[in-house]
C-alpha cells in the first residue's frame, strides 16, 4: 500500500481512512476475544489512532517501523492487509506468520513492518539496526520505534538510543505516553515531566507533541525524519496519547475511573480530524458516512474470512521457526520435527 501524503486533500482522507479502520478492526478484534473467538491475548489501540497515523504518514514506503504488544494500528498506518491480520489473530494459515506469532507478533518485513513485540522495549534495538543497516547500505530510509511510556525505563532503549545517537543512525524512537504501563500511571513509573526529557542525556533533540492531533505527530515525525536523512542523527518524540479500553481484552481497571477516560474521550483524534476535513471542505458528513461504512464492511469480511480460514498444518509446526542456513540450528530444526527434541 502506498505511502500518505497528509499534506494534500486525499492523503487527509487517507488518514481518517486508516484511523477509522484502526478503529473498527480493534473494536471487532475486542468482541471477537470477548466471544472466545481469538487465542491469546490481545491489546487494542482504541484512541491512540493519531499516533500511529501521524507517524506512519510522515514515513515513506520503504522506511520501517517496530511495533510493540499493542500492534494492529501501527501494521494499519504501515499499509498491512486487514486480511492477514485478522486471520493471525485467529492463529490461521493466511496470517501474516502462517498463524504462529497470532495478536503480539503480526510481521511483514516486505511492507517494512518489522513486528509487533511481546517484549516490552524489544522495538528501538530493532530499529537501530535497521537504521545501521541503512546507513551502511547507504539507502535513503529510516527506521522509527514505537515504544511506550512503561517502557522508557528499560535498559535495552538506552542501548539502542545511545549507538543510533553516537553513530548518527538515520532511527526516530517514538514514545507512546498512553498515561499508563499496564495500571501504573506515568508519573509513577518516572522521575520527569516529560518522557522527551530522555534525549537530553544523548545529545539528541527531543519533542513532546499532542498525540491526539495526527497532524501534530505527523509534522514532529516530518522533521525527524528530515534530520535522519541528513545523517544528524536520531530525535526522541513522546506522543501523548490514552488508550480508552484496559491494557488487555478483560482489563477490570481499577487504577482509572470512567469520568478519567471521558475527559479524554472529548479530545478524540478521529473527531477532531473529522471536523476539522468538514470544516475545510475537504470531505461531507455523507462522504464520511459512507467511509465508515465501507470499513465497517471490510473489517466484517475480514473477520468472515478469518474465521473460514483453515489453521495450519501440525506438520508445519517447526517450518519458519529456525534459521536452517546454520547447520547446528538445522540439525536442532530437524530432530525438533523428528521428536520434539526429547533426544537432545
Ligand atoms: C520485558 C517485559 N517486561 C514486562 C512485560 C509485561 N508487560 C506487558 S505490557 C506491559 C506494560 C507496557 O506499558 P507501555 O510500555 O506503557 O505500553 P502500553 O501497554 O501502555 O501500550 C508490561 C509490563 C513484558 N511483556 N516484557
Ligand atoms: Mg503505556
């Protein structure tokens, strides 16, 4: 799927586009899991959809992204098929990883997709990688981490920013300050005001912007992006954001009340998009109607698809899972399928 240009009227209604289905996928996503329909575990994005939008609309194609447990809409602003991911989300054959890696670990290298993370922190080392990669390849591409703010404290961000930093690495680290890290607010887990603070200690510039505003995101990772480019470096972003639904599908949330969500709720990205693309003329009530209502269709086709869709083969249970290149890892990969590896 192509990039989005936000700055002309139909990249704008792109955005909303992909919004919205972040929206619609998560919500079929959380009743499906409430029917038992889905294994595991999932984390909807419900509410931070500006944050991956804004991102990833500020990204090109061949740019990548790391993602993290809460993952579906940072795969939808990357361009990923709705399709596949559902049917990950079901653990079936046409998933994105042939049904293995299901909710938490949805990857699509090819779309420049590196994976969503059951890992918190697992992303930024990702994308300092790829970003070394780029470099060294001399390729015009970055690579920019999804984190969020429960994990700013984690030691292996700290490694991967510092290398991007002290090598120039063409790398964004993008924190999601969604207020919490599973129940325990922000301002309990860390010792600043702003999670952006962080690129003090490595030299880089670091920029706290409106979560809730795609264009916001989209501007600070225009930026970011411009600068990576120019070989001066990695920028630190804290987006400020909330998650309407409970850190997993279940959640009883008795760290927040309803009147807390509510507040937030009155500043919703997707309605502040809506009404500032009527405003300018750029889509009708009926044009949006009618969006809304294709998403609707697409995700329920999804979801039907999904559903029919055949699981894998058990004899298919170690193909994927191994790098065969390496004859000990071969070998492994061969008496795992033999007898599960109970001769070792
Ligand atoms: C290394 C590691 N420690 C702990 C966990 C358990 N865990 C899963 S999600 C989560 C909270 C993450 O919070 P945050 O990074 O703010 O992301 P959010 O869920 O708010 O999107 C924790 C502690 C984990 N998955 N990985
Ligand atoms: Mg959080």
């Amino acid at each position: 799927m192509v990039a989005i240009d936000i700055e002309t009227q139909n990249g704008q209604k792109e955005a909303l586009r992909r919004m919205l289905t972040i929206r619609a996928f998560d919500t079929k996503a959380g009743e499906l899991f409430g029917d038992g329909e889905l294994p595991g575990f999932v984390h909807l994005y419900i509410g931070e959809e500006a944050v991956g939008v804004g991102a990833c609309s500020a990204l090109e194609e061949d740019d990548y992204i790391t993602s993290t447990h809460r993952g579906h809409g940072h795969c939808i602003a990357k361009g990923l098929e709705l399709e596949e991911m559902m049917s990950e989300l079901y653990g079936k054959a046409n998933g994105y990883c042939n049904g293995k890696g299901g909710s938490m670990h949805i990857a699509d290298v090819d779309a420049g997709m590196l994976g969503a993370n059951g890992i918190v922190g697992a992303g930024p080392p990702l994308a300092t990688g790829a970003a070394l990669t780029s470099q060294l390849k001399g390729e015009d591409t970055v690579a920019l981490a999804f984190f969020g703010d429960g994990a700013v404290a984690q030691g292996q961000i700290h490694e991967a920013i510092n290398l991007a930093a002290t090598w120039d690495l063409p790398a964004i680290f993008l924190v999601e300050n969604n207020q919490f890290g599973e129940g325990t607010p922000v301002e309990k887990q860390h010792n600043l005001q702003n999670l952006s603070e962080t690129a003090e200690a490595y030299n880089i510039p670091g920029f706290t912007v409106d979560g809730m505003d795609v264009t916001a995101v989209y501007e600070a990772v225009k930026e970011a992006r411009k600068r990576a480019l120019e070989r001066d470096g990695p920028t630190f972003i804290e987006a400020d954001t909330y998650r309407y639904r409970g850190h997993f599908e279940g959640d009883q949330q008795p760290y927040r009340t309803d009147e807390d969500i509510a507040i937030w709720k009155e500043n919703d990205a997707i309605e502040r998009f809506r009404e500032r693309l009527i405003d300018a003329g750029t889509i009708t009530e009926s044009e949006f109607d009618k969006m809304e209502s294709e998403i609707s269709e697409q995700v329920e086709a999804a979801a039907e698809t999904a559903k029919e869709a055949d699981y894998p083969d058990p004899s298919e249970a170690y193909d994927d899972m191994f790098n065969t290149s390496v004859p000990e890892i071969n070998d492994f990969a061969q008496q795992m399928r033999t007898d599960g590896g109970e001769n070792r």
